[in-house]
C-alpha cells in the first residue's frame, strides 16, 4: 500500500471522530484529581535565555550539574538551557521563597491560565461535554476559580465541602498557586559559555513553587463526594510535586488506600493515573509500586516511560539511553512497563503516534480505543494550531486534516518490528495476548502552545473510547 493509500485509509478513520465527539455527553461524571494550580506561560526566545544565562553568571561548567530541583536562580536558567538545547520537556520544583521571588522579578509571564494536571483535564471534560465534571483543588481562591472555564457542567467544592461552579468560588483564605511554563520553538538559537545551542524540537520547562501541591494537600469535600457518590471516571495526577525530603513516599502509599478504597466503593468506575514527569526517583518508585496496580489506566509520555523504565528495569534502562527512541524501542519500554505493574490499559503517546497497550478483557474494545485515540488527536492539534480548547464550537478545528508523514513513518517502523502489518492499515492487532492500538496523528508545524497536550490527550483518548 502506497503512503497515499495510507493516508487515504487513516483520513477515513478519522471521519468517525465527529461522532465520537458527540458520544462523550453520555457520560454521566467525571473526577479529576488531584493538582490544580496557575500557569504563567512565558515563550521565551534563545536571546533571552542568553541574557538570563548572563544575568546569574551562569557558566559552561554550570550546565554539567545533573540535578533537576531548583535551589538557586542558576538552576532556573540551567533547567531552561538543558530542555531548550535537548527539545524534551521537563519538570522541576523549587521550595525556595526567595527564587520563586527571583522568578517573578526576572522571568515574568505572557498569560496566566489554567493549570495542573487535574485543573487541565477538568476544564477539557468539560469543555467536551461530560455532564458533570468535579474538580479537585488545593486551593481555590478568586484566581483560581477564575482559570476555570465558565460552564454550568464544572464543579468545584466551595469552603463548606459543596459542588458549585468553579468559577464562582472564593475560597479566601487560601493561596494562589502559580508555576512558570516556559515554552521554546525548534530551530531557535542561543549562544551559552561560549557553547551555541539549537533546539531540536519545540516544548517547554515547567518550574514549579507550590507549598500546596508538594504537601499534597487533598479537599475532604472533594473525598467525601467521591465516598458517597462514585464516579464514571476518575483521572489521577499531582503525585510527581511529592519529595523524599517532605515525606513523598509516605504520602503516596498513604493515598494508595484512598485511591483503593475508591475503587472498591465504584468497581464500574474507571480510574486513569497520568504519571506525569517525576523527578524524586523514591517517589517514582512509590507511584510505580502502590499506585500504578490499583489503577485500570495509565498514560505517559516517551520521558515518563523512561522514568518509569528506570525504577522498574534499570538494566533496560541503561540500554535504552544509548538508542534512538523510535517507536519500536519505546514499545519495548511500554512492554515492560505493562508486564511490570499489570495494569489492564496503558498509553504512550510521542510526538506522532499514540500506542495503547491492553488485557484482551478490558472492558473497552480496540476499534473504541482507536476513535478515543483519534478524538484526542485531533482535539491536541486543534489546541496546538489555535491554542485552547476552551469553546465546543472550535474543538474540531482539526478535523479533516491528514495524519502527517512521520506519524505513518513511526507506524510503519512499529509495524514492521513487530511483524504487524495490520497495525498499519487498521491501527490494530493483538501482540503476546495483549491487544496494541496504534494510531498515527496530526501534526502541526508551529504550535501555539503545548500546555497540558499529554493530559488532555490520555483523558479524552479514553474517555472518547466509546
């Protein structure tokens, strides 16, 4: 089958997605939890890293550190010049007041909107048209609230443990926590040390201050909801704020009785744990081994799955970082991971292709899968190409565009490793009694932001999935 052909084939799969769009207002309820903060999204230019670079002092010497927490402005800066330099997108957490103070005089911000994993998702079930959508807030002041979309179907708890619109609560005393989301291009140019750095791919650095979130301060009226009245879905984030050094461990195993006993109380509900870029490698750990098999779902990046990787396999691991990470190498970690931890459903996406990885009984079939993964291909390239997803009218924006060469490339490599040809053509097949789900995607030059894309992709692909 020609490229054409196949481009043909996968365009008229993706004809379904308009449908799959309107099956999501089935969907009596969904939960999400458990971080909900402010992102200040900056674009930053290779330029101006330069002169942040010179404003600490920051040397060539300096950019050999290997530590990924915030301690000093050098770390702020050092952090944007290792992802901007390798194209990869990552995370880290400062608990210094006076370099959060440094970051509000120095960096500054181009918007405020919402965010967290949990805040992220919320406002896209929403958005798409669950019934009912419950947030989960640390804290929830004017804000916050105001970051909320202004729909009837977005509920959050107010200072009494009510739902009410999210956006019409003020819960006063609390703090507004906000993160810095520093987004960079592909191609753009900086000169550091002397050294000349090209990015190789457009995304971001995350540097996170929030007391809240990494003492993992959870709303009891938000718990004593879900205790009484359940949930279709519940998505789980926010563990990756967690540090050894504040009792990270400990917290997630304590949760892990919560997240338990959720699932007990609602055995229908479908509860998906996003895992999201963690750092404190115990606290990785402690999510893999309590939190990860309590779960139905799973979804990570190519940079989460090596993290997962490293606590679960360290010798793959250590393999792995010499190779290329094609899509038939990540499928391998995916593998791994699946066997690993045992949990019924779990979904990689890379920039391109999106693989999903399932027991052969999981109550979603893979055709549903595909037009899930399909649906939020094409909500995560109508965000990139105009930004949000805050009106239905706009979700589709997308829809009618052809997957792109290099997603059906990354297929094909998948494929054919495998020995697969109907993932190929179909997006289908079944690998050592699992079901695999392979889906190439829509890919959009310059994109205007890639805020919250691995979350609202792993949501919407599997609440879609229908």
């Amino acid at each position: 089958m020609t490229e054409t052909d196949l481009q043909k084939k996968w365009t008229e799969f993706y004809d379904i997605v308009p449908e799959q769009l309107e099956k999501v207002r089935q969907i009596n309820s969904v939960a999400t939890a458990f971080n909900t903060n402010i992102d200040a999204v900056l674009k930053i230019s290779g330029r101006r890293i330069a002169e942040l670079a010179e404003l600490v002092g920051l040397t060539a010497a300096d950019l050999e550190g290997g530590k990924t927490q915030i301690e000093t402005a050098k770390d702020v800066v050092r952090g944007i010049i290792k992802c901007f330099s390798q194209g990869i997108a990552e995370e880290w957490l400062c608990e210094k007041s006076e370099v959060y103070q440094w970051m509000r005089d120095n960096i500054s911000y181009d918007r405020l909107q919402m965010g967290g994993q949990g805040g992220i998702v919320a406002n896209a079930m929403a958005v798409v048209g669950v019934q009912k959508v419950y947030a989960h807030t640390n804290s929830h002041p004017a804000l916050q609230a105001e970051q909320f979309l202004d729909l009837d179907n977005l509920l959050g708890f107010d200072e009494n443990g009510r739902p009410q619109k999210a956006i019409l609560i003020d819960r006063v005393t609390e703090d507004p926590l906000i993160h810095w989301i520093i987004e960079f291009d592909v191609g753009d140019e900086t000169m550091v040390g002397g050294q000349k750095f090209v990015c190789p791919k457009s995304n971001r650095f995350i540097a996170t201050y929030d007391p809240a979130n990494i003492e993992f301060k959870i709303d009891d009226g938000f718990v004593n909801y879900l205790n009484k009245n359940g949930y279709d879905y519940l998505i789980l984030s926010g563990y990756h704020n967690l540090t050894s050094e504040r009792d990270g461990v400990q917290k997630v195993i304590k949760n892990a009785e919560m997240v338990s006993k959720w699932h007990k109380l609602n055995p229908q509900g479908i509860i998906h744990l996003e895992l999201a870029s963690t750092q404190d490698k115990a606290v990785r750990q402690a999510i893999i081994e309590h939190i990860a098999p309590l779960v139905d779902s799973i979804g990570l990046n190519e940079r989460e799955a090596l993290d997962a990787l490293e606590v679960i396999d360290a010798q793959m691991f250590a393999e792995v970082q010499s190779q290329e990470l094609t899509s038939s190498v990540l499928f391998k970690v995916l593998m791994r991971i699946k066997q690993a931890v045992k949990t019924p459903r779990i979904q990689l996406h890379m920039f391109g292709l999106y693989m999903t990885l399932q027991d052969k009984d999981f109550c979603i079939s893979p055709e549903a899968n595909r037009n899930g993964m399909m649906l939020a291909a094409t909500l995560a390239a109508t965000k990139c190409g105009i930004g949000n997803l805050n009106d239905y009218d706009n979700l589709l924006w997308a829809y009618g565009s052809t997957v792109s060469e290099k997603s059906l490339k990354a297929l094909d490599t998948l494929a054919g490793s495998l020995n697969l040809p109907a993932l190929l053509t179909d997006g289908v097949s079944t690998y050592q009694n699992f079901d695999i789900i392979a889906v190439p995607t829509i890919l959009i030059d310059k994109p205007l932001t890639l805020v919250g894309m691995g979350d609202t992709i792993s949501s919407v692909s599997l609440i879609g999935a229908r």
